[in-house]
C-alpha cells in the first residue's frame, strides 16, 4: 500500500531505540495473529453467475456473494507537520463503502466514515495495519453493533495481504480481527521472495493473456488498471 509518503511528526523525535523496541513488539503481535490466517477458501458463499440478461443467477438463499465492502484511510496534507499533529482538527479519515455485487450498477448499499484527531501512531515500514487497522475495525465493529444487514461477506483493503515482508500485511491483519475474507490491493509491489516489479511484468507480458495472470498468489491487473496488485484473500479460524 502506498504510505501516502508521510510520516507523523512524532516519528521524528523518537529515538533509534524506541523504534526498534516498538518494532519488536508489532512482529510479536503479528506473528501470533499470523496463526490465526486462514489461506484456503473456506467461506459458505459462492460467485454471482450472470445470466445472459445482465442479470444475476440467484441460487438458495444464503449461498451467493451479494455484499463486498471496500475499506481506506486517507490523511490530511498537513499530517506531517508538529503543528497539525497537536491539532485537534480532523487530520484524515477512515471509509467503509458496501456494494451490493448482484446488482447491474453495483448499488452502495452502505457508507460511513469517521474523522481522525490528534493521530499520533508511528508509521513504520511493513507495520501499516498497526496504524490504520483499529481505525477500519471500529467502522466495521459500529456497523456490525447495529445489525445492519449489509455487513459486507468480503472486504476489499487498500494494502497488502500475504504479499508482505512477513507474509502479514493490513488486509491480512484486518480480516483476523474483523473475521472476514479479505483481498489486499497495494499500489506499489512488494520486493519479497525474490519478486521484482519488472520480472512479474515479463511473465505476465509472456503469458499474453490480456494483461491478467496469477503469480504466486498475486493478481496483476495491469491494462487499464492503474497497476494494482491484488494479494490473496486473509481470514481467522477463530470464531
């Protein structure tokens, strides 16, 4: 996921040390939800199938993809400054957005935000769900304390999934806390296990497929679509 190139003032007066203590406490914590990530498919929904008409087969209740959430946090320009930190001006904002996927317009059917003060969370490489992950989970924690019926059975995250340094990006994170599927959409691609950017672009060129492949559980579309990665689906195996 793009960092949005910032950084909170905070970050720049804490010492070597502080960083590397908080560092060493955010990969425990991300090794033990790790264990809590499911990778197969094991959810009871299955994919809307269009009928020639446009319109979408439905099959027995319960059983059809029908709400897709998509969630983001976006900050302020000024996020950066020491002045805007001690602010309590809002500062950036979290969104939750719910499609109805069976409908030919792709309906909302569900949008909420709330605005962000006094943000003082660190921004460390490859620890971005430490940052925006309680913010996401308290939309969908508000949403689902009032029994909405559009709880979203899937959850599209701006940010990486299993395509991450330790294999646990923010829409893996997310989906073990929230306990929903989630597919990670990162901006920039991740140079691990042994990826780079211009090899997955050779083999996706090689494959001649109209631009769309699947690479070590990554999707790339990359015609006409802002070159987005699409890491695997995350969810936990708590219930």
């Amino acid at each position: 996921m793009d960092d949005h190139g910032l950084r909170h003032g905070r970050d720049r007066g804490e010492s070597s040390s502080s960083s590397i203590e908080i560092q060493n406490q955010w990969r425990e914590i991300q090794d033990l939800l790790k264990e809590r990530l499911i990778t197969q498919d094991d959810f009871p929904w299955k994919l809307p199938i269009p009928s020639s008409s446009g319109n979408v087969v439905v099959e027995e209740e319960g059983t059809l993809l029908k709400y897709v959430g998509g969630v983001d946090v976006s900050y302020s320009k000024e996020l950066d400054s020491a002045a805007a930190a001690a602010s309590t001006a809002a500062c950036g904002c979290g969104s939750l957005v719910v499609l109805d996927v069976t409908t030919p317009t792709l309906q909302v059917v569900y949008q909420d935000f709330f605005l962000l003060t006094n943000f003082d969370v660190p921004y460390i490489p490859s620890f971005l769900a430490f940052r925006e992950a309680p913010i996401l989970l308290q939309l969908l924690q508000k949403m689902k304390k009032t029994d909405n019926p559009f709880h979203p059975q899937l959850l599209l995250v701006d940010g990486n999934g299993l395509l991450h340094p330790r294999g646990f990006g923010l829409a893996c994170h997310l989906g073990v806390l929230a306990k929903i599927p989630t597919i990670g959409i990162g901006k920039n691609l991740h140079h691990v296990d042994g990826l780079t950017q211009s090899g997955v672009r050779q083999l996706l060129q090689a494959k001649d497929n109209s631009g769309e492949d699947f690479i070590d559980g990554i999707l790339w579309l990359c015609k006409g679509s802002g070159n987005r990665f699409y890491s695997s689906s995350s969810s936990s195996n708590t219930a």
